[in-house]
C-alpha cells in the first residue's frame, strides 16, 4: 500500500536532520511540508516574454501592481500574497528592504534594474484582492528567450517553487523550441497547469479556433494527458479572465491539498537527487588522502584571510552603517559557500540571516558607533563555524580508525534509506491533477471583484 506524500516528507525530514551534508535538503523539505499542512499554493505565470504575464496578472487582481510595456519589462521574480498594499525586495545578500508601492518598477522593471545589476533576488507584493484569500500566492516570472539571459534563468528557478502553472501562450506568435523546454521542465516540479492563449482581440474567430485548436493538440502530446484546461483571453481587455480565475477558485476550494501534495512529491524527488548526489561527491571526498585534505583546507584559509583583509578594509570605509556591514556579512557567507563548493565539490549551506548591528559599539568622538569590532567578530565568527563543520564532516586530521569507520557507515546507511524513499516516490502516482476542462465548476463560495 502507497503511503501518503506527507509521511514520505516528513521521513525524508527526518532522515536530513541528522546530516549537515544536507541541510539544504533539509530546509527546502521543511518548506514543503509547511505549504502542506497550511495548503500554502503557489502559482506561478511563466512562459515567454511579451506573452502578456504581468498585465494578465493584473487582471486577474483586478489592481494594476506591475508594470507593463513594448519591450520585456519584469526583471526578477515578483510575489504578491494577501494584504494590506504594500512591497518589500529582498536582496542576493540578504537584505530585505521595505519600500514604497510606487517605487516596485524601479527593482521589477529590466529598464530600471537592466539584468538585474542591483542584485535585487524577489520582490513580494501584497494586494487585498479577493482572488488571493486562502492561502493564495501568484508569481509573475521574467519571460524566457529574450536577450537577457538573466531572466531566462530566474524563471526556469523559480519554476522548482511552482505547485500550479499558468503557462501563458499568446496569438501573435506559435509555440516555439524554447516554450516547449520550458514547458518540459515546469512539468518536473508542479501539478497543474492552466494553459492561456492571450491577446485573442487581435485576431478573427475563425483564425483564433485553429490556433486555439493547434495548441491543444501539440500541448496534450507534450503533457501526454487526453484534456487540458485551456482559457482564451485578452488580458488587455479583461476577455475570458473571469472563466480563468473561476477555474483555479474551484481548484482551490476542492482539490487544493491534492495538487500541493503531488507537487510536494515532485519537488521531493528532485530533493532526494539532489541528497543523493552530494553524498556520492562527499564519498569521493572520503577517499582523500590526509595530505590532500589537509592542502586544500590550507587554500580555504587563504581564500578566508583575503576576505577579511577586504573586510576589513571595508568596515574602516563602513564603520557606521549597520545596513551596508549586514550586506557585507551576508556577501562573504556567499563567497565562502562558492569556494568550499570548489574546494570539496560539494555544496555548503549558509542560512542567510540578519546580525544585529544597530546595537552596540564603540561610540567615536563625534557621537557616530564604532562598529568594526562587532562586525569583524562576525567575520570571524563565520569562519569558525564552517571550520568546525568541515572538520567534522571531513574527519580533518582524524586518526581514530573506528570514527572514521563509523562515518563511512553512517554514509552508506544515509544513501539506502534515500535510495529506498526515492524508489517510493518513483512508485507513487504524481501526474498532473486534472478535473474535467469540460465540467462546469460547482463552487462552495465566489469571490466577484
């Protein structure tokens, strides 16, 4: 008998919890098991650029929050959840800024933020609309296969996050290769989709049946499902919106908690590989010799001695500025992680979290604090904490043969519980959660805008 994708998680959480080879794992397991047990839902609209993603967005809203344009206009990801007007952005190096509802194009837009230079990682949105009561998160992502290589890659990122999809297609031009990638690769991660076939005031009916009829039968092979769901729309003039969001109430009020856990059971199987191939590269680390371990440990401490020399020259420029210090902070956890990813070949997890430097330091003779002590004890501190780790990981310097046997054999028994997990996974049926696209949708409650 199948177990349920929730006690298979939490297994998998628990088996995570005892290795710091995968915490990363760990918290991406931990983040699924939430969305769960809460029936958090992602959707998520993607597709190419200059499909008409942010402007259907904001009609699904009915709130113009995003910018729209001629040109490829969203830059970086953008979340928007229930509640009171509002953005905040948050950062590559941590940093969460609230800022003003106005100011959102200024980090959203690719002619503001061109390929993303201010390193800005999401933008999150809160809107009081009704369509997002319940738990409701709707994404808008940066086109695929435009210039900006930068966008491409957020998108397809971003896709691994996704439990629903709204896959947007538009008449003005055919499928292309790079939607049909796409696509392939947004099947991997969530659990249902809700095809959209935009700018349909643009063209006659009889021309709009045959492309309309052409998509359906080159995407149900590409699925390979017998029915979709597919809605043509003008999201310029709010045509056939209603019948879209209509469909994702009802999916929501009835077979929520279906399509997150089978969304959770794709996420876990690229979790699982991910686990899996770690330990394959830390057993190959295993076979180091003393010699060679101990020389590139040698090289991460000179690559941690270059970096704080940096900080320390930055805290002399930054000794008063707890913000640009944070950011700081959060840049060499960053750099460190890439060089022990070089190193060992294999991935170190920092947890980018804020320190406290508003409070404290020295206060200089003008009445300005001194935080360069505070900030460098950080510095310090972080190197001491990846120190311990990889000597405890690594057995660095270790010469107690039964510790070493020990690991190893933890090792060995970590990969077969994953192999076996992953193997039920692979047995669990995930397909894509499809109701009837032509059952009329009962609804226990219609929220109209």
């Amino acid at each position: 008998m199948l177990r349920p994708i929730i006690e298979i998680t939490k297994e998998m959480r628990e088996v995570f919890s005892h290795y710091d080879l995968t915490r990363k794992e760990l918290k991406r397991t931990e983040d699924l098991i939430d969305k769960i047990e809460n029936q958090k839902i992602t959707i998520s609209v993607i597709g190419q650029f200059k499909r008409g993603k942010s402007m259907l967005v904001n009609s699904i809203l009915g709130d113009k929050i995003l910018p729209i344009g001629i040109v490829p206009v969203t830059a970086v990801v953008t979340t928007i959840e229930h509640g009171e007007r509002a953005a905040t952005v948050r950062f590559d190096n941590g940093i969460i800024k609230e800022i003003p509802f106005e100011d959102m194009s200024d980090y959203i837009n690719e002619q503001s933020n061109s390929d993303n230079h201010l390193g800005v990682r999401q933008v999150a949105v809160y809107s009081p609309s009704d369509f997002l009561e319940g738990g409701i998160t709707l994404v808008d992502t940066p086109g695929v296969g435009s210039v900006h290589q930068k966008n491409t890659d957020e998108a397809y990122a971003f896709v691994k996050e996704s439990d629903a999809v709204i896959f947007m297609l538009s008449v003005d031009s055919p499928i292309n290769q790079i939607e049909v990638e796409f696509l392939k690769n947004a099947k991997e991660f969530a659990s249902k989709f809700y095809f959209v076939v935009n700018k349909i005031d643009t063209i006659d009916e009889d021309d709009l049946k045959e492309y309309v009829d052409y998509c359906r039968d080159l995407i149900k092979r590409l699925m390979e499902v017998d029915s979709i769901q597919l809605f043509s729309v003008s999201a310029k003039k709010g045509i056939g919106v209603e019948e879209l969001k209509s469909a994702i109430r009802h999916d929501c009020e009835t077979t929520v908690r279906d399509i997150i856990e089978r969304s959770a059971g794709l996420k876990m199987k690229d979790i699982g590989a991910s686990a899996l191939s770690q330990i394959m590269l830390y057993r190959t680390t295993l076979q180091m010799t003393h010699k060679q371990f101990e020389y590139t440990f040698d090289e991460l401490e000179k690559t941690f001695n270059e970096l704080r020399r940096d900080a320390e020259e930055y805290a002399e420029h930054f000794r008063s500025n707890p913000r640009m210090l944070e950011a700081k902070l959060n840049d060499i956890r960053n750099s460190l992680s890439d060089e022990v990813s070089r190193l060992f070949r294999i991935d170190y997890y920092y947890d980018i979290t804020s320190v406290d430097f508003y409070r404290g330091g020295k206060v200089d003779e003008d009445g300005r604090r001194d935080l360069r002590e505070d900030f460098m004890k950080a510095v310090n501190d972080i190197f001491s904490e990846l120190e311990q780790t990889i000597k405890s990981v690594f057995m660095f310097k270790e010469e107690n043969t039964l510790t070493v046997t020990q690991r190893i054999y933890d090792v060995n028994k970590l990969t077969r519980r994953l192999v076996r997990l992953k193997t039920e996974l692979d047995r669990t049926p995930l397909e894509q959660a499809e109701i009837d696209a032509n059952k009329k949708p009962e609804f226990k409650q219609v929220h109209c805008e």
